[in-house]
C-alpha cells in the first residue's frame, strides 16, 4: 500500500512540473508574441508568424550569446505585400542590454 502511495506522489510530482514547464513556455511565447505583434504595429505590418531560431539559424549564429533572442518573422504590409526577416533581441558584447531590447533586424529579401 505504501508503494502505490508513494508511485502516486511521484506521479503528481512529475505532471506538476509539466503542468509548470509547459505554462512557462506558453507565458513566454505570448508574451514575445505581444511585443513582437507591438513592434510590427507600430511599422504598419501585421504580425503574420513568428518563431524563435535554433541556434544555427540567423544572424549571429554559432556567436550568439545567451543574452540574446532571435525570431525569424512573416508580416504583411498594408497593400498585402508579405516579408520575411530576423530580429535580433539584446546584444552579445553587452550583458547589460536587456535581452527584450530589439538590437537589429536582418531581411530576407
């Protein structure tokens, strides 16, 4: 009886902290898709995708730092034309760069 008791323990351990990783990640990705679909307002684009680079992808790539974020977006212009590019968030030499501030945006085109 004991066994199944303590099986059980674990087994809620285990789904506690899945529960807790898997809200961690969803309150990032909202709130990188809140700023991000901000950023790209405030240019007259809409936000049509985004997602975050592995770390052979981009700019700066195999350099990239911890400090640094990088998103590879789609946005569409008002006329409906649609671009694709990178923005490059925080700043390798600098730790103090916040790692939300944007530093540059590479086109694709």
């Amino acid at each position: 009886m004991e066994t199944l008791t303590e099986a059980l323990i674990v087994a809620a351990i285990v789904v506690l902290i899945a529960a807790l990783v898997y809200g961690s990640d969803r309150w990032s990705h909202n709130a990188w898709e809140a700023r991000l679909r901000g950023w790209a307002h405030d240019r007259l684009l809409h936000l049509l995708s985004f997602r975050a680079a592995s770390f052979h992808e981009g700019p700066e790539r195999f350099t990239r730092s911890d400090h640094q974020t990088v998103f590879h977006v789609r946005l569409c212009d008002h006329a409906g034309r649609q671009r694709t590019g990178w923005l490059l968030f925080g700043d390798r030499r600098n730790p103090f760069v916040p790692a939300d501030e944007l530093d540059d945006v590479f086109w694709d085109d």
